[in-house]
C-alpha cells in the first residue's frame, strides 16, 4: 500500500508541477487567467470500521480551479485595444459559427471591417442608431463601414440661436423725428450656413432680421417683433415673423408640421418648403435646394445687447470616409468620418455566468460556456454587474510570477519526499525478503 500512497503522490504532484508550469508560461498573455490544483486524500474504509475512520491511501488531483480575479490593465494607445475593468467577458462567434467569451481585448479589423480576434473570431455586440441607442436586444457581429462611404444626408433642421438688438430702429426709419433716422440695410442683422441636399452638395441659406415696426392698423403688428428674410432681394416678403415678449423671451411662431424631424414638435421657428429661393449650388437639382428644411429659433433673445450669433447648426453633411474609432466606456463605438461627422455604429455587448469556473477553456485565451457555467446573461458595460471598459488599454495576465516559482519549488520538493517515501519502502522490502 505504501507504494500505491508514494505513486499517487508522485501523480499529484507532476500534475501540480503542469498546473504552474502553464501558469508561468502564460504570465505574459493578454487576459489569461491562472489555475492552481485542489487536491483531496483517499481513504480506505470498510462497512465494518466506518466509526473509527480508515486509513488513507495516498492524495488524488481534485480539480484545477481558474482564478478569475482581475489582471492589471495596461495602456497601449491603440483604439481597437479594450480592456475590462470589473465583471464580464467578451461575445465572440467563433469560424465554425460556435459561441465562445473571452477577455482578451486586442481586436482587428479584417477586409470587409469587422472586429474580429487574432483567431479570426468575431466580437459580437448590439446594433445602434447613429446615436449610441440600441435598437435591437439580439446582439450580432460588430462591423465598420470600412468598404465605403457613408452616404450624405439632406438637411432637415436648422438651429439658430442669436440675439436681436432691442434697441434696434425699424427697418423703414424713422420719419416723425428731426433729424429722421433713415432705413435700416437688411443686411445689418444677418447671418449664413451651407445647407446640404441629398447629394451631398452645399449651398448657402442667408438669414437677415428686419424689426417691424408698431402698427394698430391692418395688418395689426405687435411690438418686439421681426421679419425673416432668405435674400436681399427687396421683393422679397420673407419667411414669417418671430415675435418676443417683453422680457425678450421667444413666444412664437410655433413649428406645427415639421419638415423631416419630429424633435422639432413644440419649437418655435419655420418650415421652409422645397421652392424658398435658396439657390442650389447641384446642376442635378432644378431651382431651389431640396427641402422642405426647418429652421429653428429656439433660444432667440432680444436684449439690450448687440446683435451676435451664438449658435448656428444644420444636421445635413456630405459623404465621408471613415478616418478613425472610439470606444467608450459604455462599449459604444464612434466612427469619425472625413466630413467631420462622428457617429455610433454599435456597443460591444459583455457576458456573465452564475458560475464562471464552470467555464471549459477552448485555447486562444477563450472560454465555452458549459451546463456548469449556466447560460450566459447579457448586457452592457456598466450596467448592473457588468464593469466598464477601458479603450487603448489590455488587461494582463493574472498570473503572480512571484507566488508561482515559490509553488513550484513546494511542488518540487513534494515530488521528492514521495519518491523518497517510495525508496524507503523498498528498502523495508528488501530487508524482508533477505531475512534468514
């Protein structure tokens, strides 16, 4: 028997010596994760003799747990390089279509602009609208408009906010005054922005303000109002009137039917319709530019200060080529585009399990989810249980190197007391068999 007991721990501890000689090996790979070895002893014990315990016959390898505390993170200054800061793993679909999680960050793009792993594998996250939101709970394959363009996009708002001067005469002048004060230019209170049509072409939309002046006779004109203009053109009878009351606040005219953007509803501006005499600078676009377009006034003042423009923009833009990315902490990914636009085109979706060391190791610093991890549960970084992610940065290894080399002179030196428990044992056996 005491052969036996010397074997299985001379079993136990080449295995502890696998365990850390993978460990150190891995000290230096991105996101792995360390094991140690659990060891249990053997008893031998019958019916008989339950109440006095048996004997033990030698230790066997109970399991090799994963150790899955949080390595450290490290900057690499490379956008495609993410990091996990907290709970969770990585969504991969693997090349046989297989689902697998991970914690390795370091991603590239292949040909056709997915995010993929350095084993082919593909990042997996949730769909969004230019915006960051989510549009879809059923997460796919992450990939960037790299092949073309993005397309242009007509304008559909314009915002303005500026401040009209108060004190500003009529337009007309003043004639019932000695001297009288002659007309006001149009282009005294005036303003300018390149509106885009849907293919991507600029042109100009000037904007002047005229004060009007008080009258009770029709048409009835309020006072601290004034009339919008697209042109110098004096034959021109604007666009509408915006009117303040008498703590220079904006009260109207509301925009009833927006144009192209809901968000406008309760706003107060106008709706330009196609025909406005904006000139368009497309030969493909007969007449005026392509519209209709809602100019919005929204935090128009009219104080005593002077005329300035604070705030001037429109949503439409040209094509664009994709010319760099950003990942948030929230997993959102930002794509800048040659025409200066930035807009999301999706969020890295993260995975956790009720039992993360019910995980089977696949190799390529990946894991498969087992009926001892359960299902993985879904979300996003950062919320509830899931940690936030850190851009331009890797997590390391959590492999203590230090720790290792002492285990394994442990490990070592408990390979050689087994042998020796071995080598007395054969010693005793001799002397028996020789005796006379």
């Amino acid at each position: 028997m005491s052969f036996q007991t010397g074997l299985s721990g001379l079993n136990a501890a080449a295995r502890n010596l696998d365990v850390i000689g993978n460990n150190i090996a891995n000290a230096n790979t991105t996101g792995m994760k360390a094991s140690r070895t659990e060891f249990s002893g053997l008893v031998s014990s019958a019916l008989s003799s339950a109440s006095s315990g048996g004997a033990g016959i030698g230790v066997e390898v109970a399991n090799v747990a994963q150790l899955f505390t949080q390595g450290n993170i490290s900057t690499t200054n490379n956008n495609l390089d993410v990091a996990i800061n907290g709970s969770g793993f990585f969504q991969l679909t693997q090349s046989d279509g297989s689902p697998a999680y991970t914690r390795d960050g370091s991603f590239k793009l292949d040909t056709d602009g997915y995010i993929i792993t350095n084993n082919k594998a593909n990042l997996m996250g949730y769909p969004t609208d230019e915006n960051g939101k989510v549009t879809s709970a059923t997460i796919e394959k992450l990939q960037l408009p790299t092949n073309a363009p993005i397309a242009a996009r007509a304008t559909t708002t314009v915002a303005a906010e500026l401040n009209l001067e108060a004190t500003a005469y009529p337009a007309a002048g003043v004639t019932t005054v000695t001297p009288a004060i002659p007309p006001t230019p149009r282009a005294t209170y005036g303003t300018t922005l390149s509106v885009y049509d849907s293919q991507g072409v600029a042109s100009p939309v000037n904007l002047y303000f005229e004060k009007l002046a008080v009258s009770t006779v029709a048409p009835v004109v309020a006072p601290n109002t004034w009339k919008v203009f697209t042109t110098l053109d004096t034959a021109n009878t604007g666009i509408g009137n915006i009117v303040f009351d008498s703590t220079g606040k904006l009260t109207g005219p509301p925009i009833g039917a927006p144009a192209g953007n809901a968000d406008n509803v309760g706003k107060f501006g106008f709706t330009l319709p196609a025909a406005t005499g904006i000139p368009s600078l497309n030969p493909n676009v007969a007449g005026d530019i392509v519209g209709p377009i809602d100019i919005v006034f929204d935090g128009t003042t009219q104080f005593g200060t002077s005329f300035a423009v604070s705030n001037l923009t429109q949503d439409g833009y040209t094509a664009g080529e994709l010319t760099g990315l950003n990942i948030g902490d929230d997993g959102v990914i930002t794509a800048n585009y040659s025409n200066g636009e930035t807009q999301a085109a999706g969020q890295l979706a993260l995975a956790d399990f009720r039992n993360i060391q019910g995980l089977t190791p696949l190799g390529g610093n990946a894991w498969a989810a087992t009926n001892a991890s359960g299902l993985p549960v879904q979300g996003s970084p950062g919320q509830g249980k899931f940690g936030i992610l850190r851009s331009g940065a890797l997590e390391e290894s959590n492999v203590d190197l230090t720790k290792e080399l002492v285990d394994m002179m442990t490990a070592q030196r408990s390979y050689q007391a087994n042998a020796q428990t071995i080598k007395t044992q054969d010693q005793i056996m001799s002397t028996l068999v020789n005796l006379r």
